[in-house]
C-alpha cells in the first residue's frame, strides 16, 4: 500500500483526534504508534494500519464486477423464480437436477471470489435480492452464510453468458416472466459444467 505525503497528513491529524478523544492509556498507546508510522513513513508497517480496521479491504471490487455479481444474482433470481412457480408434480420431475439452478454463494478461501462474497454479504444487509439471498443463506449453503466453500466463480462465468446469449433471458424479458419446466430442464442441458458436479 502507498500513501501520498496528503493521505499520510490526513491520517496522522485522525489518529491525533484520536488519541485526543480516548480515556484508554492502551488506546492512546496504539494510536501514537500509527503517528509515529505515518510521521516517518514506514511504508512496511502501513500493513498495520489496515490490521486495525478489519473491515476495510486493501483490494477493491471493480464496478465491473460488482456489476456482473448483480447479473448471476439476477439470473440465479429469476431461475428461483422460476423453480418456486412450478407443481410439486414438475419440481419430482426435475428432481434432484435442480441443485444447479441454486446460487451456492462465492468461495471465502479464493481470493478474488472472497471480495465476491463481501459484496454479496452488502446487498444482502441492503435487502437487495432478499428473496434468492434469504434462500441460499438457509436453504443451499452449509454454514448458513454465502460462502461456497470451493470455487464456483468460473462456472458462473459461463453460466451466465449462456444465460445472456440463450433464449432463455430474451424470454425471460419478452412477458414470460418464467421458464417452464421443459426450458429448465433445457438449461440445465446445456450448462458446461454440469458433468463435474454430478
């Protein structure tokens, strides 16, 4: 992490208020100590700074993927969608096939899908995609969260561009609201990973 000689001013007169507001000698202590870092530029122990706040990430999410993030969750909404209007008769149809039209989340241990899962975890606390996100952290995932556990990013990848470049979408949009059961099944079909989890 670099930070300007600006950045660094910023930080050094926060840190001072800081220290300022706090009662606790300990707390004090540990702030003086980040001045101090930032006073001489201590460039390998800026990584401390960020320690202390656990919940701000050194590495973004760019808006491109924060925007494909929001097309699998839309795909995987309208595949829920399309699952929850069916009978139970159609559902014993499809049977257990329909675990690939469950969102399983984003695998926490990948490094690029773990800024994925952050995202996911924000929309969810914004009551975005409530509906598929209240299923999938009861339902679908394990430890009841919206962490895959292994890496699924790849297949969702190719997941959704068959979706966008199928019919299912253009259907999707042109008043069908819904896949029937034939135009799951037909999905489920064609998805280029389906071997591998079967």
């Amino acid at each position: 992490m670099e930070l300007s000689l600006s950045d660094r001013i910023r930080l050094i007169n926060q840190y001072k208020i800081r220290v300022k507001l706090s009662v606790d000698k300990d707390e004090i202590e540990h702030y003086n100590n980040f001045i101090s870092i930032l006073s001489g530029g201590f460039v390998g122990e800026y990584r401390n700074l960020i320690d202390d706040e656990p919940h701000i990430y050194e590495e973004e999410l760019t808006a491109e993927d924060c925007s494909e993030v929001r097309d699998i969750l839309s795909m995987f909404d309208h595949l829920k969608y399309s699952w929850d209007e069916l009978s139970d008769i159609e559902k014993s149809e499809i049977g257990e096939l329909s675990k690939h039209l469950k969102f399983l989340g984003f695998c926490r241990s990948s490094s690029v899908e773990s800024k994925m899962e952050r995202y996911v975890k924000y929309l969810y606390n914004n009551d975005q995609f409530k509906s598929l996100l209240e299923y999938t952290k009861n339902e679908v995932t394990v430890h009841k969260d919206f962490d895959s556990l292994c890496p699924v990013y790849d297949n969702y990848k190719k997941l959704l561009i068959m979706w966008k470049e199928g019919e299912y979408i253009k259907d999707m949009l042109n008043g069908h609201g819904k896949l029937n059961k034939i135009e799951l099944l037909n999905f489920i079909d064609c998805l280029p990973f389906r071997g591998l989890k079967e």
